[in-house]
C-alpha cells in the first residue's frame, strides 16, 4: 500500500520500495516479478490523461531502448545469485534516494542518443533489479518544460517499462504462476493505494511528502542491502 501510494504521488517510485521490501519474503526473480505485475493495475490508473502531455519524440526512443537493454537485464536476474542480487537491489535503492534527495539531474543535449542512453540504462536496470525508474527521473524531470510535461513523459517511459519487463520476464521464464497470481492479489489493493497518491498529489505540500518518501525509500534499500 505504501510504495502504491509513492507511486500515485510521485509518478514513480512504487518498484523502489516494495522491491527491496518483498524480497525479504521472497526471492529476487519472484520479488520483481510480483511487482511488476501489480505494477500493471497501479500504473493504468495513472496513465490515461497522464500520457496526453508527455513529450513523445522524447519517450518513444527512450522506450525502445528500454526493449533493446532489457534481455541483458533479465538474464543477470535470472542467472545470478539471490544474495548478490538482493544486495545489488538493496545498493541501487539507496543510490536513487540519494540522487532523488541531491536533486540531481541530468543537464546536458537532449537529443535521440541520450535518450537512447538513458532508456538503455532503464532497461537494464528495470531487468536485473526490477528497479528501472531512477535514470527515468534524473532525464525527465531535468527537461526544460512545464512540470505536468515532465510527469507526463515519466509515467509514459514508466508505463512502457512496465510493459516490456513484464513480457521478458515471461519470456525468459521468471514469471511463474505462483507470481502472476501474488501480483494480481498486489495488483488489486494497489490500484487504490495509487489513486489515493494521486489524490494527495493534489492537497499535500510536495517538500514535506517527498521527504517522507525518501526516508522510505532509505529505509528500504538498507533492509535489503543488510537483510
């Protein structure tokens, strides 16, 4: 319910924290998996009239780069060792709380190979780790347009991220049924958890929900990391 939340606020965010939070019940494949496929209830309630205003000759690259990096991401997270994975999930949560409360950004050209780049970043990352979201907010937030433009290109990226890692993933073979059934009974509570995000995007003052969300985010990256 938290990360659902999160990620109404926020656009982004809900893999971040029930990735990490999940796989100290589950393993890392069934902990991105379940994710992933609550993340398809939760992301198409935020998506309908986000899209309109994303910047699409931005996203589409960026999506597609998502597919092209995606299999070398899928087959680390499935070749590799649980522990090593666990904490390699547990290091990228808390590297994108810090990038997110540093408010970094990204500053330079935005043309068809940065985003290619960026995209491709995401890709492997949304693969390996479940957690494809940070490079998505350090490129999008930092475009030069109007702050509804830059939720909307990020919830455009991060709903095709969602799609494509839910398709590799069953196609190489990590997602289970025991998984898709878990995420669907996620997936359900999470759709309200997400509205009621949107819905305090709307009335609470961002500063002091974005602090809360990124001692969560911490919070949750060092359970994992030190589990």
């Amino acid at each position: 319910m938290l990360s659902g939340v999160v990620h109404g606020y926020s656009g982004f965010g809900g893999a971040l924290l029930m990735v990490p939070l999940l796989g100290l019940f589950l393993s890392p494949v069934e902990a991105v998996a379940v994710t992933n496929v609550a993340a398809v209830f939760g992301q198409l309630s935020v998506a309908r009239q986000a899209v309109r205003n994303a910047v699409w000759a931005e996203c589409l690259p960026f999506i597609v780069a998502i597919a092209v990096a995606m299999p070398l991401g899928v087959m680390v997270l499935v070749k590799s060792e649980a522990e090593l994975l666990r904490r390699i999930v547990g290091a990228s949560t808390l590297t994108a709380a810090t990038i997110l409360g540093l408010g970094w950004t990204y500053k330079g050209a935005r043309t068809l190979l940065t985003s290619g780049f960026f995209g491709g970043l995401c890709g492997f990352l949304a693969g390996a780790t479940g957690q494809g979201g940070p490079p998505a907010v350090v490129y999008f937030m930092a475009a030069p347009v109007e702050a509804r433009q830059q939720r909307g290109s990020l919830i455009a990226a991060i709903t095709g991220m969602v799609f494509v890692t839910l398709a590799f993933l069953a196609a190489g073979g990590a997602l289970s049924r025991h998984s898709l059934l878990l995420g669907c009974l996620v997936g359900l509570p999470y759709i309200v958890a997400v509205r009621t995000g949107n819905r305090l995007f709307e009335i609470l003052p961002k500063q002091n929900y974005r602090r809360a969300t990124l001692l969560l985010l911490f919070a949750a990256g060092l359970a994992a990391l030190f589990r």
